[in-house]
C-alpha cells in the first residue's frame, strides 16, 4: 500500500477547506459553484492526494511528495480561500487523520444522501468509470462478501475496495472520524436533497460555514442527474483500449498514443462517453424497499447523531 502523506515542510499554501464527499451527491455542483465565487481558490475535481490506498501501484502521480499537490494551488491569489474536492475522502478510513495531520485547521464540507437512491447513482457511475462491470445492482449488492474476500472483482477494475457498496453508507462511522480529527465547528455536513431542493440556500449556507460574504453567491448549478450506459460490450471495449491493461489492448493503445495528440485523444473518449451515456434504467422498485429496510438503522444512528429527523425526511418512518 502507498506510503500516507507526511506532514509538510514547505513555503507552499495548504488548504482552507475539503469538500470530502459523497460522490452522486451534489459534490459537482457544489464545487462547480464554489470554484466560480471570486474569492475561492480550486483546482481541478478530485485531486485524491490524501487516499493513496485508491491509486494502483503503478501510478506516479505525486511521486515528488506534497509539494506537487500544493502546486495545484500556486494560482491562488493572496486574498483568496484555497479549497478541494474529492469524494473518496469521506469514505477512506484514513483520509480525515491525514488531512489533519497536514492541516489541522482545516473545514471540512460533506454531503450525504439518501442511502437507497445514493447506492444506485453510485452503481451506474462505476459502470460508466470502469469500477464495476457487473450491470445489475442486486447482483452487485450479493456479491459483497466474496469480493471482501477478493473473489468476483473485476479483471480491470480501477477501485475494486469501493465494490463494498454497503460501506459507502456507514454514514455515522464516516462522520466520527472527521470529528475525531476535527472540532465539530470545522465539519459542516449537507444533506443532498435540500441542496436539490434549494441550492442557493445550500451554497449560502456553505459561504457562511467558510466565513465569505453570501450576499453573491455567484451562478447556481444543478446537481447531476443519474445516467446509464447504452452498451456495456462498447464502453467496455473503450475503457479497455484507453486504459491498455490487457496484452491485447496495450499495443493498440501504444499506437493511438504515438499518433494522436494527448487533446485529441482525451476528446474523442469524451465524445464516445456521451454517445454512451443514455437516460438510467427505471428503479427496481422491490430492491430498493429491500436496501431502505436494510439500511433503516443507519438511518435512525444518523438522525440521532446529527439530531435531525433523516427517518422522516428520507421516509423511512414508513416502513415495515
């Protein structure tokens, strides 16, 4: 596993504040919005430096220790709040003690969903980014105990530990360990439906947690909808050729990439992805009321922990 981050010696800025997650819980949006107000300071989406247990073996990224991350941040005016998102930092175990570790005064920003309608957003986006190939979300679901053990993963899977689809909802066990490394007052936690429901509220809401004006809060956007992908067999053949894992496919890709520029090439996947991208299956309406059942407790340990009535809100008091 890759070394944590240690704690920095450098003349570089880290940090004000983290938006630490849920993926396919208006994190995007949120960021998009944050990243327009004149006083924030982001880079691009998910620089993912605090989770090194998600990046293969392989990869090189940071390989010149922090200061390559903090160089994402050299354009940041003087006057301005530095921030990040990345959505696996709610679900990494370690994320939270290691973000402390660097910035110990940092805000931190999560958002949760509910876990029912999360799971099965979070399901089609594996799909679409070659997480999982397993296209129907119960089977995917039965399948979480032989793959903790390491059977069933997919052969070119990018993150097989996320395929524990029941662990992205331990909400609460999420929860205690950003307030285990923070003060409660430096941990703002969202709830994705009343960003949907409002999100200029939300992003006030935001503004004042990060202590900026909210009277601007600049362009509003909406969070994204679920998509599904058209054929499993062609974004399968696309994602292989671009990520040229296979002995089949590493020659083809060597040869794309002598040939055609790094833009073009990005461009083209871009293009084939949107093609791919169709409206989402409708719901199985059964095995959502069996994961709503399921997760009914966490729900409750959640409504408790944070003192708000989610049981309600998400409608889960009517339930059997």
């Amino acid at each position: 596993m890759p070394a944590s981050p240690a704690v920095p010696v450098t003349n570089k800025r880290l940090p004000d504040f983290f938006v630490v997650g849920h993926p396919k819980s208006g994190t995007s949006a949120l960021y998009q919005m944050l990243r327009e107000y004149p006083r924030i300071h982001m880079p691009r989406k998910e620089p993912s430096y605090f989770v090194p247990e998600f990046r293969s073996a392989r990869s090189t990224r940071y390989s010149r220790g922090i200061d390559e991350y903090l160089s994402l941040f050299d354009g940041a005016r003087p006057e301005q709040l530095i921030g990040e998102a990345t959505t696996s930092y709610l679900f990494s175990e370690m994320a939270a003690e290691r973000i402390a570790q660097v910035q110990p005064d940092a805000r931190i920003i999560a958002i949760l969903r509910e876990p029912a309608s999360f799971l099965r957003s979070l399901h089609l986006q594996f799909i679409r980014s070659n997480v999982e190939t397993e296209q129907e979300l119960r089977t995917a679901i039965e399948l979480e105990q032989p793959r903790r053990e390491g059977k069933r993963l997919p052969r070119n899977s990018t993150r097989p530990q996320a395929l524990i689809y029941s662990d992205h909802v331990r909400y609460v066990e999420q929860l205690k360990r950003y307030h285990a490394a923070f003060a409660r007052e430096q941990v703002l936690v969202l709830i994705y439906e009343d960003f949907r429901a409002d999100n200029e509220r939300t992003l006030r809401q935001v503004l004042r947690f990060l202590e900026l004006d909210d009277a601007a809060p600049g362009e509003l956007v909406e969070a994204n909808h679920a998509t599904g992908v058209r054929s499993a067999r062609v974004h399968e053949i696309v994602r292989s050729l671009y990520l040229g894992r296979s002995p089949a496919t590493r020659p083809v890709k060597a040869a794309i990439k002598a040939l055609t520029p790094r833009r073009l090439r990005h461009e083209a996947l871009a293009t084939v992805n949107r093609a791919q991208r169709s409206s989402p299956p409708p719901a199985d309406a059964e095995l959502m009321l069996e994961l709503r059942r399921r997760f009914k407790r966490e729900v409750e340990s959640l409504s408790d922990y944070l003192d708000r009535d989610l049981v309600a809100f998400w409608g889960y008091d009517d339930l059997d």
